[in-house]
C-alpha cells in the first residue's frame, strides 16, 4: 500500500491519459458495433477494457524514455485522433489502401477531410496531448521499481496472449490497426506471376466472359440446389441456368482462395512458386479485361487483380469490418456493356456478398427471413437468428444476379457468366461459424453458370456438355481452364479434363 502511495501521482496520470486515448481513439472501433443485448454489451465492455489495458502496457514502456515519450506522444496520439474521427463519423476501416490514399495525398476522395469538426477534434486532441506532455514532464522519472512497470509488462504479455488465442482481435482495432496497415501498406506482393511468352491467340471474335466472384455463399443454402427455403425466387425462374452443387475447395478464406481461382494454381499447390494470371493469358489473346470489385484487395491475390487493363474498386476506404459498407448493387451500376467493342472481354465482379457481419449486406427489402441478428457478439444469438440474416443475403445475391442477367440479355455477344463464390460458409455445423475453419460446409461454395441464347446457338456441343457435367465433383480449378476453354486459346497449355465444358 506504502508503495501505490509513493507512486500515486505516476498512477493517476497513466489513468488519465489512457482516459484521454479511450476517448479519442479506442472508443471509435467499438462505437458503430450492434450491441443487441445486455450479455453482448458485457462482452465488448471486457474486450474493450483488455484492449485498453495492453494499450497502456505498450504506452507506459514508451514513457520510460522520457524525452522520446514527449516528441512521440503528441505526434502519434494526434495522428491516430484524426484515423479515428473518421471512424467516428464514417466508420471507415483502418488498412492499407487508407495508408496509401494518406500517403499519395488522395484521401479527400475518401473521406471529408475539410470539415469545421474534423480540425476541431484534430486540435483538440493536439491541446490534450500538449497538455498531458507538460504534466508528464513534471512527473518523478518513472522507474522499473514502479507496480505500473510490473503491470505494463503483464498488459503487454496480455496483448500476445489474446492474439494467438484469437488472431485479429485486438489488432483490426485502433491504435493497432494504424500500424498493422502501415506495415501491410509497405509489404510486397505474395504471390509470383509467370510472363507470358507464348503467342496465344484466340479463335473467338464476339465473346463475352462475366465472371462473378462471390463471397461465404455456401451452395446448399440456394434453393436451386433443393433448399427448402425460397432464396432464388427470381433465378428459378430464368431459362439457360445451371447450378453445379458439387464444387469443393479446402482454401477457405479469401486470401488463399481467390489467387488460386485466378490463376492455373490447383488447390493441392502451395503458394511458393510462381503462376499464370488468367487475365495475363486473356491479355495477351487480345481480350479486353476490366475488374469491377466491392472488396478492397488483399496482397495475395492485388497483382492477380493489376492484371486486368481496367480496375475500379467501390468503396475501397470501407472494409468487411465496416457496418457503412457499400452494398454490391453498386457494382452493377459502374458495370456498362460496350456494344461496339468488336473484340472478346473479360469482365470480373467481386462481391462482398454473403461476409458477416450479415445485415449489412442487404438492405431493408430483403429482410425477409426473421428475427435477423441484432448483435455482433454470436454469443448471445440464436442460430435460428444467424442462419435467417445469412439467408436474407442470398435473397440480395438473387436479386444482384438477376439484375446482371436482365441486363446481359441486352447484349448481341455471345455472352457467359459464371458464377462462383470464394468458398462457403459454416452456420453452426460441429458448433463452427463463419469460415477459415475446415468444415464441409465452408469446402463447398455456390456456383452456377448462365448463358445467352446466342451463346448457346454457336456453342450446342458445350451447353450439352454443361448440362450433364452439373452433378460431378470439381475443385475450384475448374474455373482458369474452363474460361480458357471457351475463350477457344491457342498456344497455351490447359487442361480440358478439368473444364466443365
Ligand atoms: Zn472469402
């Protein structure tokens, strides 16, 4: 007791200033989470105090260094205020691409940089920590004899615990979001690319590939694969479409599943040596490519994705993590057919679409499937709750699909569109959710394939090939040979054993 007594004012002053970055900066992740009830509020409350408490493990070692601890504070604590004002307001997601928009002076496109309130609170954060510097600086030199010495070094030891139990729980939160993205930001590209050298050709004139990438869509939970639930009221009712209910893949999760689906990587390789991009190879048979993707990229597959002539990315400051994040209908409006372009193409869409958090994928209208899910915290909801919001997104994946096909019928090219999502997704099956976990259910994503009638005039062979290749086993690598299939390549080896053509 003598000891906390000695130290008292050091005590305080720690407690006020992780006050001060609560407030001003960890407080943000935490604002725009739905709570739902009093059990989920207690959840968050703990993880927000474990949170706060490693912070001050990594502050307090800082403030040992007495002169460094007053140049940095300021500079940091003010930089990350002003990250966290927009996650305040806009809920933007802390990562690379934020770094970058910062760093190549584009970030008024993404957020409102100008406001009155923004420099208020950057200002005001400045003031603070001024403020908290010269207090400081008064403070008895702190010592290693100090029980907050002894305390920062088990918050510390706390912070490493909590990540390997669970990774990402503290760092996809501020302040450690800040650096983890600064660190992603500098990092290179994971995976290698071969060059083409061969002379590919191809013997098509007037085609036209559209490629949806999806996302967590499991391919028993579409009612074209005889779910009980109607969630293809509109796809059921279109002709010349055809669902392949047996795709596998053991890549569960979007960084190592979408670089093997682009590229000629099997999902029995591993990521060391280096693959073909597909739309390199489409590239170089003059085929005109363009990605219109509502996921900001990730290392592993961002080179994969530069491959293509034309990239745009919808809403690319807003992550999965984000309850503001745009919806994928926003994809269809930047997606224009070019009627005169007389040559083949490629166009990709990639969705957010089935990501939790669920309900923010989908807008009111199609919340149709209820109770949906009223917290974040999965433990304190029902699964009838979970599986109802995970549902009422693949009600929004029939509405977006149909949309795209209406629209596809327009067209005069010979028009494919295939669809297939990442992987799955586990709803409660051996007591798993979500996915990255193996699981049957996470191995086994929706796809399915629709062509125009003109496609299949010129094509017979292929759709009767089609039609009765729709209940055999593929891994996802039947995707970069399949469209090298129809693309009619030359001068490229591919293997057609694996195309569902
Ligand atoms: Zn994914």
């Amino acid at each position: 007791m003598g000891k906390i007594k000695v130290y008292k004012k050091e005590i305080l002053f720690h407690l006020f200033l992780n006050l001060l970055i609560a407030v001003f900066v960890s407080i943000s992740s935490y604002i725009h989470i739905p709570f739902g009830p009093l059990k989920s509020v207690l959840v968050y409350g703990v993880h927000f105090f474990i949170l706060q408490f490693s912070v001050f493990g990594f502050v307090y070692i800082l403030s040992l260094f007495k002169n460094i601890f007053s140049v940095v504070f300021p500079l940091v604590f003010t930089v990350l205020a002003s990250l966290a004002f927009w996650v305040y307001t806009q809920d933007i997601t802390i990562e690379a691409s934020i770094i970058q928009a910062i760093l190549e002076t584009k970030i008024d496109i993404a957020v409102d940089v100008f406001s009155f309130q923004f420099f208020l609170f950057v200002l005001l954060a400045l003031c603070c920590s001024l403020f908290f510097i010269k207090k400081f600086r008064k403070l008895k030199k702190n010592s290693i004899k100090s029980p907050l010495f002894i305390a920062a070094v088990l918050a510390i030891i706390s912070f490493f615990i909590v990540e390997n139990y669970r990774f990402g729980v503290l760092k996809r939160k501020l302040p450690y979001n800040a650096f983890v993205a600064i660190k992603k930001y500098v990092e290179k590209s994971k995976i290698k690319l071969k060059v083409i050298e061969e002379n590919i050709s191809s013997s098509k004139e007037n085609l036209h590939i559209i490629f949806v990438l999806g996302e967590s869509v499991r391919a028993d939970h579409l009612s074209l694969n005889g779910y009980a639930r109607k969630t293809n009221p509109l796809l059921s009712q279109q002709q010349n479409i055809i669902s392949f209910k047996n795709i596998e893949t053991p890549l569960t999760y979007t960084a190592i599943s979408v670089p093997q689906i682009l590229t000629n990587k099997s999902v029995l390789d591993s990521v060391g040596t280096a693959f073909y991009s597909l739309f390199s190879i489409l590239d170089s048979a003059s085929f005109s490519s363009e990605w219109i993707g509502n996921q900001s990229l990730e290392k592993s597959y961002e080179a994969i994705v530069n491959s293509n002539q034309k990239v745009t990315i919808v809403d690319k400051f807003h992550s999965v993590l984000s309850f503001k994040k745009e919806k994928d209908l926003k994809i269809l409006d930047l997606f224009k057919q070019d009627e005169n372009m007389a040559k083949n193409k490629i166009s990709t869409l990639h969705m957010i679409g089935s990501h939790w958090y669920y309900n923010s994928r989908y807008s009111k209208d199609f919340e149709i499937f209820t109770p949906t899910t009223n917290s974040k915290y999965i433990g304190s909801l029902s699964s009838e709750q979970l599986i109802n919001s995970y549902d009422n997104t693949l009600l929004y994946l029939d509405f977006f699909l149909n949309n795209l096909i209406e629209e596809l019928k327009k067209s005069s090219k010979e028009t494919i569109l295939i669809y297939l999502s990442d992987h799955g997704e586990i709803l409660g099956e051996n007591g798993q959710w979500f996915h990255a976990q193996q699981n049957k259910a996470s191995e086994n994503p929706a796809m399915l394939v629709w062509y125009s009638t003109n496609f299949k005039e010129n094509n017979p062979e292929k759709i009767k090939n089609l039609i009765s290749n729709k209940n055999k086993k593929y891994t996802t690598d039947f995707l970069f040979h399949s469209l090298l299939e129809i693309s009619e390549i030359k001068n490229f080896k591919y293997n057609k054993e694996l195309s569902i053509f």
